[in-house]
C-alpha cells in the first residue's frame, strides 16, 4: 500500500480536465487527497489557482506516481488516448485506474488490452454532473464495477469519495449499466433532442407537464453531441431502443389514424 493510501488520502491523477473533471476536482481536493491532471487544452493556470499540479505531456504525468489515474475524456476520444499512452512510463505498475464514462463495455474492453496485467481497473459511472450536483452529491447515483481490483485499500479509499458525500452506490456490471442506461440516459437525450429539434418553448398556457418536456429539452441541450453520439455509438444496446423508440411512435399514430377511421365510419353510417 503506498503513503498516500494509508493515510487515507490519494494521490490522483486526471486525464482530460475538462468541465466534468473540474467539477469532482473540487470536491476531492475539499476532502484532502492530492491531485495531478493532465489533458489536450492548456489549464495551467486554473490548476495552479485550484492547488493541482498540471503537466502538459503524458509521458511526465504518468511519471509522477499517481495512486489512481482517473480518467475523463470524451467518449469518442478515450480509444485514441488510452492506445497512445506511453504505458511503459508507469512508475506504479500496480495503479487504480478508473473511468468516469457514461457508457461502460466500452472502457472496460480498452482498459483490459492497453494496461499492463498488474494495473487494477474500476469502472464508474457518477450518474450526476455540475448542474444536477451543484448542491451536493447527498442521494445521488453513483454507478461502479470492480472490473479488476487487487489493492482493494486503494479502491475502497477511492469510493469513499463518494460515499463521504452521501451518493447512493451502486455496484453493476458494465454490461447491466449499459442495458439500463440504454433505457433510461439514451432515451432521454434522443427525446430531449427530438424536442429541440422541435424548437418548444414556454406558453402563457404551459401546463405542468409541457414545462417538464421544456426543461427536459433544455438541460439536453447543455451537454454536447459528442456526447450523445457516444451513448449511441458506443451503448451496444441503444440501437434497440431508438428502434423501440421509433416503433412506439408508429404505434400512437396508427391509434390515432384507427380513431379517425372509426370516427369517419361513424359519421358516414345512415343508421346513426
């Protein structure tokens, strides 16, 4: 077990400091661990003002003896780094490295051919992101599958991150996450954007449940296509529910069009 880990603090660092990583960042930092990030944009200075050490090569950070390596890119990008990392660099073969993707196969089968056998893999989904936990993770989802894990201190210290903050943990395989996130995150992002494309807004007359469609559309819309596109690309199971999805409208319209036939019908019947 390395200093850090008996200490209940971990050294952890990040690929990719997006807006998502930034986000976690703050809050691992509130509980005490050291960070390290590294990604494609310059954010150096915002590291400097947030206390993270940023290195601007691969190679140095993956030098810089990270308990954990998280990782947070796109989720069409992560193939592309994770093949180009220079793994041999690793000074810990015995790392954590965790995901924070939306999908989940995914990683997991990248993960398992790059790194080395001795490395462990977590795979994690925080079903929430710096709107919905603007206020604090307390209830919220956080989605994880020991994929392969050997220094079980190192990731029960990583998870207590998580937990500290009062998220609801919940242990799944990649492949259940998937499956269920097909049915629920996919869905809801295609009918956000069907809805956008349908350009609705606020009415004088809105009901409840138009204003839940709208805000539906909105908070859709804050989240890139990049995104979207990688639930679809990258979901093995969200080619069914697009099909579900467009099969389900067919069925409403042809109720519909069954109605206006039997209503004709009705019209046109001398008996009536």
């Amino acid at each position: 077990m390395s200093k850090s880990c008996s200490q209940s603090s971990l050294k952890i660092g990040i690929i990719g400091f997006g807006g998502f990583a930034q986000f976690m960042a703050k809050t691992m930092k509130k509980q005490g661990h050291v960070l390290t990030a590294t990604s494609r944009s310059d954010y150096s200075q915002l590291c400097q003002h947030l206390g993270i050490s940023f290195y601007r090569d691969m190679l140095s950070f993956l030098e810089a003896e990270n308990d954990v390596v998280l990782i947070s890119t796109s989720i069409l990008s992560l193939e592309e780094v994770l093949k180009t990392m220079p793994i041999h660099a690793l000074k810990r073969q015995q790392t954590l490295f965790v995901d924070v993707l939306s999908v989940k196969e995914h990683p997991r089968d990248i993960l398992l051919k790059v790194l080395p056998e001795e490395s462990d893999i977590l795979c994690t989904h925080p079903m929430f992101g710096p709107e919905s936990g603007k206020n604090g993770w307390k209830d919220l989802a956080f989605v994880y599958d020991k994929v392969r894990v050997r220094q079980e201190a190192t990731c029960s210290t990583f998870l207590q991150i998580f937990q500290t903050e009062g998220c609801r943990m919940l242990e799944m395989s990649c492949e259940e996450h998937d499956r269920t996130a097909a049915k629920s995150q996919f869905l809801t992002h295609t009918i956000g954007r069907m809805l956008s494309e349908m350009e609705i807004k606020s009415t004088p007359m809105s009901t409840k449940g138009f204003e839940a469609l709208v805000e539906l559309k909105d908070s859709t819309m804050k989240d890139s296509f990049d995104l979207f596109s990688g639930l679809f690309l990258y979901n093995r199971f969200a080619k069914q529910e697009l099909k579900n999805l467009e099969l389900s409208l067919q069925k409403v319209k042809q109720q519909l069009e069954d109605q206006i036939n039997a209503a004709d019908e009705n019209l046109n019947d001398p008996k009536l």
